[in-house]
C-alpha cells in the first residue's frame, strides 16, 4: 500500500527519533499523558493542577524517564513558569481588585454609556467590556460587568442579548488574545515570544473578533434566545456597595492603559532604535519590562484609584491582601502546566512533533490552532488548552522569527476559547447569570466563542502574510 505524505511524514519523524527513546513510545506517552489529564478533569473531576501533575508524571514515565527525573523535569518547569508568569497574575489580580472596589471600573461604564445613543449601545458595551477585561481575568471581568450588563438593559428597554453578548464578547476576547491574562502569558513565557509585539498583535486581531462576535452577532441572538433581563442583579450602587467618592473618568482610563502603553513603548523601541544601548531605549526597555510595567501600574493605582475614592492606606492594604487569595488556583494551574511542558521538552517529545510538522504542509499556525482546539474541548479550559499546546509546539520556535512565535502565541489562544459547552465553568457562570436554559447557552455563548476563536484564527493567518 503506497504511503500518503502525512503517513511517510510521521514515519521520517519516527525514524530520526533519538535511539534510546523510539518516536512512537514518545507519541503514545504524550498522547496518553493528555489523556490522563483530560479524563481526570472531565470524568474524575479532579481539579487541573492534580491533573496536570498525574499527567505530567505519567507521561515521563510512560515515555521511559526515571521517575527522580520526571519529578526534577515537573519540579523545575513549575519554578521557572512561576518566575516568569507568577509575578505577573498576581500583580493583575492586585490591580484588578483595586479597579472594582475604587468604582474606577463603574465610572468607566457609567461615562460611556451615559453618551451613547440606542443604536450605539451595543457597540459601547463591547467597548466597555474589551476595556474592563484588558487588565482583568476573565472571572472577575464577569462578576464585575454582570450587574452592570443587568442594569444596562433594563434601563435602555433593549433585549438582554443585545446587551449581553457585545460585553462578553469583548471580555472573552481579552482574554484568549492579549496578555496579561494567564493563558496568552503562559504561552508567551513557553514560547520565548516578545510580550509587546503580542499584545499589540493580540490587539489587532481582537478588534475584528470583538466586533464580529459581539455587536454584529448580538442581532442574532437576540432572536434565538429571547429571555427577559432577570431581576435578582443590580448595580453596585444600587446595591450601596460603591465607595462614596469615585476616581475620575480620565484617570481611571490613564491608569488602566498605562501598563499597555508601556509594553508597547518597548516593543516600537525594540523595532525602530538604531543603536540597542542607546539611553531612551534602555530606559524603556526597563520600563516596558512586563513585571516593571504592571509594579508601575498598581503603584500608580493605589494613588490614581485609590486616593481617588477616598481609601485610606489601610483599606488599601486590605484590598491588596484580599486579591491573591482567590488567583491560588490559577497560579497552581499555571505552574503545573509549565511543569507538564518541561516533561514534554525534556522527554523529547516535541522535537518528534516539531519533526512531523516540518515536513508536513499544514500550516503551523493552522496546527497550532486546532491542538489547542481539541484539549480545550476535552478539558474544558482555556488555560490548560493554551499551556498544553504551547509545551508541545515549544520545539517549532527554533525556526521561527519573533513576530511568527507572536503569531503562534495567538493561534493557540484562539484555539483556547474555542466551544465553550458543559465542562466549561465559564459556561455555567453564564447560565446561571442571565437565567438560561443549556440550550439558549448554546446557541448565544457557545456561538460567540467559536466566532471569537475562528475570527482570531483568520486574523492571524492576515498577519501572517505581511510580517
């Protein structure tokens, strides 16, 4: 029987495996070290960071490791993703928190919306959710815009869809697309990408998904689930919940994109400085260093954000030891998926991928896609999805330039938020948020995150074509 190419490609990938670890018994312990993880997660139930650990073990075992040296391998990915990626979640957590409870996140909303026509509606509330969810986890993103996607609608008359799906669209795509969200920070540490140049792609490529999930979708929607605005929300200061004094409009918005515009500030530098020692570089090199950028940003928070509603330097305080409680998972999850990559790495398992894919014709950013595709189904995670497949695409960068593996970085985390369904937590948060049947969450928040993921997949594969 002749060999097809992918056949004969698989087979020059097995052949040019190290001889003391065959190609197919790396294959099968990375595909079972996947499994494992998936079916702890989703039949088991067991939580991701015991997941990851069993699986990361099994599969260095699976693959012929020494169990001291899988434990060393797990052991030093998890330190070194925490290094890297820890001080960055935690420090958005501590700017995130100050964010809601200074009402700096409600003068942003009330402002925009206070201007804005029936028409255009819509289109503000992806705005607002696109903005709100730049330097927030997508969770908190939730809590924080559902009182206020709530009080939106009932105040306008307009269907709740209408409201609802612009909002979540433009929090989901910051999520799967710009850092510092955990998921594209991951894969940016595993990959060796250049943080600013993507997030200013991440950015590029989250403009169209916001406004073809979001705005344009909506319409849509509002068709195929039409549900009255439940009455059990209300807005933080209906609620009495809001500090007395709130930070202004201005700075509210100077302090949430002065992170970003650090970042990017290093990244224009790093393209267009003619000599790399030069003092202005050097010193936005420093500056636009992601753990510097987001240390500015929350110092700068605790007097744009703070002083600005009023709290004093002990509420502050409060507020800081209040927010790294809740991310304790987050940050374990995305320690252990860095542990799960350095077995994968060490094992030499993605040198084997990394082979196939060289002398495949699919194309890397396709395969980077649809890899993150199918763990993000099975698992249900974003953040698991886009670890696990930047582990195993890590090899593939040694052949890229920098703005490919930026690229690569968003091919995966559109692949990350691909069919959100029933082992998806953020499924449920949003069922039980807006009083919906499992098939109204279907077909409205299933739908706009396959838009979000299929649209990011199109505008990277552009981009590809002009950098």
């Amino acid at each position: 029987m002749a060999l097809t190419p992918f056949t004969r490609t698989l087979a020059a990938a097995v052949s040019d495996a190290a001889p003391d670890r065959p190609a197919g018994q790396l294959i099968v312990a990375a595909v079972l070290g996947i499994a494992v993880i998936v079916i702890l997660i989703t039949w088991m139930k067991l939580h991701p960071f015991l997941s990851l650990t069993i699986g990361a073990l099994a599969t260095g075992a699976i693959a012929g490791m020494d169990i001291g040296a899988s434990v060393t391998s797990f052991s030093t990915g998890f330190g070194s993703t925490m290094g890297g990626v820890g001080i960055l979640i935690a420090l958005g957590a501590i700017y995130g928190k100050l964010l809601a409870d200074s009402g700096g996140a409600d003068r942003i909303v009330d402002t925009l919306v206070s201007r804005a026509s029936a028409r255009s509606l819509p289109w503000v509330m992806g705005l607002i959710g696109a903005v709100i969810g730049l330097p927030m986890f997508f969770e908190v993103g939730l809590v924080l815009l559902v009182p206020v996607i709530i009080l939106v609608a009932r105040r306008s008359g307009q269907s709740l869809m209408r409201i609802a799906i612009p909002t979540l669209a433009g929090l989901s795509a910051m999520h799967g697309l710009v850092p510092p969200h955990p998921g594209p920070l991951a894969a940016i540490d595993a990959l060796g990408a250049n943080l600013g140049l993507t997030l200013a792609f991440g950015v590029i490529v989250a403009i169209p998904a916001v406004i073809i999930s979001g705005p344009l979708f909506a319409r849509f929607a509002a068709r195929w689930v039409d549900v009255p605005v439940p009455e059990l929300f209300v807005s933080a200061e209906d609620s009495g919940d809001e500090p007395t004094r709130r930070p202004s409009f201005g700075a509210t918005l100077i302090s949430i994109l002065l992170p970003v515009f650090l970042m990017l500030a290093k990244a224009i530098a790093d393209i267009v400085a003619a000599r790399s020692d030069a003092p202005w570089k050097v010193a936005l090199d420093f500056l636009g260093t992601p753990v510097i950028a987001l240390l500015i940003a929350v110092i700068a928070g605790f007097f744009i954000l703070g002083r600005g509603a009023g709290f004093t330097r002990e509420k502050v305080n409060g507020i800081v030891g209040s927010s790294l409680g809740p991310i304790a998972g987050i940050l374990l999850i995305v320690g252990a998926g860095g542990g799960f990559k350095q077995v994968l790495v060490d094992t030499g398992i993605g040198e084997v991928i990394a082979q196939f894919v060289s002398g495949s014709s699919v194309s890397v950013l396709i395969l980077a896609w649809l890899v993150a595709v199918v763990i993000r189904i099975a698992t249900g995670s974003a953040t698991v999805a886009t670890i696990t497949a930047a582990g195993i695409l890590q090899p593939l960068t040694e052949t890229l330039d920098s703005p490919m593996v930026a690229l690569l970085v968003l091919a995966i985390g559109s692949g990350s938020v691909f069919l959100s369904h029933v082992n998806d937590a953020g499924f449920w948060l949003i069922k039980e948020y807006f009083g919906l049947s499992i098939p109204q969450t279907l077909k409205s928040w299933t739908v706009l995150e396959c838009l979000i993921s299929v649209t990011g997949l199109a505008g990277t594969l552009l981009l590809s074509l002009v950098v």
